[in-house]
C-alpha cells in the first residue's frame, strides 16, 4: 500500500499527530471523543483565522502576502488528514458566510468568485483558498504518517502542502484576470517565495521540537 511505503513510523503509531496530545490530560480524561475533536477542530479555525490577519499588500498584485498559508499548514500537520480536512473546510465556509477572517479581514463569497451577468467571474484569490483544503489534506495526512516528527520530512512535507496550494491557486489567478501564464506568475507566485521559505522553515521546525517535548514529557511520567 502507498500509506504504508510513505510511513515513518511504525503502525501502531499511525494516526496520531501532535495535536491528540496538546489537550490537557485531565480536560482528556473528563472529555468524550468527539469532544476532543471538536475542541482541536475550533483551535485549529482559531488558528488559521489568525495567522490571516498577518498580511502585507502589495500594491501591483491582488494576492496578499498573509500568514494563512502558515496557519493552515501547521494546524494540518497537528489534527491529521479527517480533522484538518472539517478544519479548513469550517474555516471557508465561515469566511463566505460573511465573518472577517479571510486575509485583509475579507469575507463572503466574492472572495472566491460570482456570477455576473449569467457568467461566472472568477476572484483572483480564490483558487489559494480552494487550494488550502486539499493542502490541508495532504499534509495532514502526512502527519499521521508520521512525517512531522524530524525536520526533514516535516519541511518535505511543508513545501508539497505549499506546492498544492500554488497548482490550484496560479491557474485560477490566470483564468480570474484572463493574463498570460509569465504575468500570473509575476503577480501571484515569485513575490511569495521568500516568504514561504521563511513559514515553512518555522512550521516545519516547530513540529519536530514539539514531538520532542511529547516524548520528554512520555519519559518524565
């Protein structure tokens, strides 16, 4: 199986990711499953929505620098594939129904695209946040696989959940301002590297060294 040639950990660990263990252990005990779930599921929308409003704009491209990408990234490698999945999905779905947390304190379905005119008109930044649930997915999976625990296949992991998020988002931008595949990439993809280098190297160092702390404190007890 492709799951079991990708895993980096045995499989009685498969499954797992940081987040089961960052809820307290007595609010652990006191909670039901779907508890502990839902409660990591809120955090991880809490997360994202956050790191949203860490942005910069640049003035010759409608697509935002932001933290999203770090938000939704990290808190896929923390809840796993079916978690970070509900997460991000929950996380759009609010944004569109009109709360502010998209990046620049946006919100609503415009940010995705409408119809006008009997012709659907794509919004530039639409495809990045479409692309965050499958990047979401991806590297969530990952994660219970166990991707997450060294620093090497926690970037690795990063930059493919990165990558995704670009194939979904540059073609969209493409279609949405009707400009040739060179100029798409001038507004949407180039000016984002330096920054996305510098996200990923932080989510992708935080997953190891939270790991460590787990298996410290496993050894404490």
């Amino acid at each position: 199986m492709l799951a079991a040639r990708l895993a980096r950990v045995p499989p009685f660990e498969r499954g797992l990711t940081l987040g089961d263990f960052l809820v307290p252990i007595r609010l652990g005990e006191r909670a039901a499953s779907w508890q502990r779930h839902l409660l990591m599921i809120a955090a991880g929308v809490i997360l994202i929505a956050a790191c949203a409003q860490v942005y910069v704009v640049l003035p010759f491209t409608p697509v935002p620098i932001s933290g999203q990408t770090f938000g939704v990234l990290f808190a896929a490698a923390l809840l796993g594939f079916r978690r970070s999945l509900i997460t991000v999905a929950l996380y759009l779905l609010i944004g569109i129904a009109g709360a502010p947390i998209f990046a620049e304190g946006t919100s609503g379905l415009v940010r995705i695209g409408t119809v006008q005119g009997g012709v659907l008109a794509l919004a530039p930044t639409g495809g990045y946040l479409l692309g965050f649930l499958v990047a979401g997915g991806l590297v969530g999976r990952l994660a219970e696989l166990g991707w997450d625990r060294r620093i090497g296949g926690s970037l690795a992991a990063m930059v493919l959940g990165n990558v995704v998020i670009y194939i979904v988002g540059v073609p969209w931008l493409m279609a949405a301002l009707n400009v040739p595949i060179g100029r798409t990439l001038e507004l949407g993809l180039y000016p984002f590297l330096l920054g996305d280098a510098l996200k990923l190297a932080l989510a992708a160092g935080l997953l190891p060294v939270g790991w460590w702390l787990v298996r410290r404190r496993s050894t404490d007890l």
